[in-house]
C-alpha cells in the first residue's frame, strides 16, 4: 500500500507513511469485505456509508501537518479507521460520528485495543476472558500471551466463536460453556483478566484468581445513572489496587 498506493501518488511525509503501515485496515471491515483492505479504493461498511480509500486518508491526514502535542477533531467517523491513522500521530483524536451503530462499532474497536493494552499481557502469561461473544478479544489476545481461556454464557455463541478461532489458526484459545463471575478455577492463578461485560462490584473469585503481579480489566457500573467505569485491577500480594481508565457502556455481566 505505501510504495504502490501512496508514495508515487504524494504521500512524502514519513510519520503518515508509518502511520499508514501500522494501522491494520482489515479490522475496520466486515469479515466479507477484509481481503479488499488493502484495495486503492472506497469500500462499503455498515448504515449505506464508506471507508475512505487509503490514498485519501494519506492525504488529508498530511494536508493537516498533525503534531504530536496536538488535539484533533474528526468529523465522521464512519469504521473508525482515519482517526485510528491520526491518533498515531497527535496526542488526541476526538471524532463525532451521526450514526450510532457506526460510533458504537468504530469504539468498539478502539476499546478492544485500549483494554488489551491496559492488561500488559507478556508473552509467558495464561490469560482468562469473560464474555467471548465473537471471539475477537480473545483472538487479539491470544497473539500477545501463551494461552488464553475464554469463558461465554450462551452455548451458542461459544460454539460459533470457537469455530471462528479454531478455522483461524488460534491454537492457544480455550473456549468454555459457563458463568464468567465465578471465573475458571482449574487453571488459576491468571497473570490478565479481561472481563467484556459490565459488573455492578468486581466478582471475588475474579479477584482471587488473579496472580500475584496480574492484572484483570474490567467495567464496573458504578450507578445505574452513570456510563461504566473501565478500571485495571492489579495484584500485588495480598494487596489489590485499582485505577480508572475511561468510561464505557458494556453489556451487563449476567451472573447465575
Ligand atoms: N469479547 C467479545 C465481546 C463480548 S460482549 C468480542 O470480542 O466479541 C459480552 C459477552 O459477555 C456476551 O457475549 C455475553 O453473552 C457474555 N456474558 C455476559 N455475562 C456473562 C457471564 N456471567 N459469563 C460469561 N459470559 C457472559
């Protein structure tokens, strides 16, 4: 994309070229429309709208010299991925988006990223999931420790999630039937914890399943009035402390 879509076509400056390279196009698509990604063109997401083609995104994103202590607003965010490029290289990207499918899904995306990023997984750590739901986070994860067991309530979307995973080539994901709040216990202590749906308190078998030095991330609703607070719990002994990140809207954690 660079050398054949860019670079001839005046896309010089060299952090947008970086830029560019690093954000992985594919992820903003559907699954049946991830082997164009990488196409000189448009491509249709969700709600009648595009992405732009990788060529335009170049050129906008140099055309506003963007520094790395800058601030920036977007104005349609569509599948999130222009203001993936510029976040690479300002300080802050806030992007309004009219569709709230398409602002739902783009922050998805993000959040995904951004939780992972707050577990610090390293590349010996056993990790627990709970919520598999598509098996996207588990996968991304998966790619950054030795294995990862993922826990989902509803059999079918463990089932599916599972097929996806195992037709992939994610070899150390380990799919389970059951109730996330009461953790895995066979395969405790975990070294990251990453908890998709939202807890009214952090289960305590959660907590007594984290290893000393883990870290688990998780949505805390903290009122019914209030967007969840994403928080990264970590061990240290006996001691377990917390910081908030960001708030977030996840679906409900369903215990029972
Ligand atoms: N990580 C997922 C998104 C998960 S959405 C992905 O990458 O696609 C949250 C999921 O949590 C839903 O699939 C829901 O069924 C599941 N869930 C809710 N309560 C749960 C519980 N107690 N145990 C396990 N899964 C739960």
């Amino acid at each position: 994309m660079v050398a054949e879509q860019l670079r001839p076509h005046g896309v010089t400056d060299e952090r947008v070229l970086e830029a560019m390279a690093s954000v992985p196009r594919e992820e903003f698509l559907a699954p049946r429309m991830r082997r164009h990604a990488y196409e000189d063109r448009a491509l249709a997401i969700d709600c009648g709208q595009t992405i732009s083609q990788p060529l335009v995104v170049a050129l906008m994103t140099q055309a506003a010299s963007p520094q790395p202590a800058d601030i920036a607003l977007e104005v349609g965010t569509g599948s999130g991925y222009a203001a993936a490029v510029l976040s690479r290289l300002c300080r802050k990207v806030i992007t309004i988006e009219r569709e709230p499918a398409l602002a739902e899904q783009a922050s998805q995306t993000l959040v995904v990223a951004l939780m992972t990023q707050a577990s610090s997984p390293q590349p010996d750590d056993i990790a627990l999931e709970v919520g598999t739901g598509s098996g996207y986070a588990a996968a991304v994860l998966s790619r950054l420790c030795r294995k990862v067991i993922t826990i989902e309530r509803e059999p079918a979307l463990a089932e599916q999630a599972s097929q996806t995973l195992r037709r992939l080539g994610f070899e150390n994901v380990e799919v389970a039937v059951g109730d996330g709040s009461q953790g895995w216990p066979s395969e405790a202590p975990y070294n990251v914890i990453l908890v998709a749906a939202a807890a009214g308190s952090v289960p305590q078998a959660l907590i007594d399943q984290l290893a000393d030095g883990g870290r688990m991330v998780i949505p805390v609703a903290v009122s019914a009035h209030e967007p969840q607070d994403l928080r990264v719990y970590l061990r240290r002994g006996a001691d377990v402390l917390y910081r908030s990140l960001f708030p977030v809207l996840f679906v409900p954690l369903r215990t029972g």
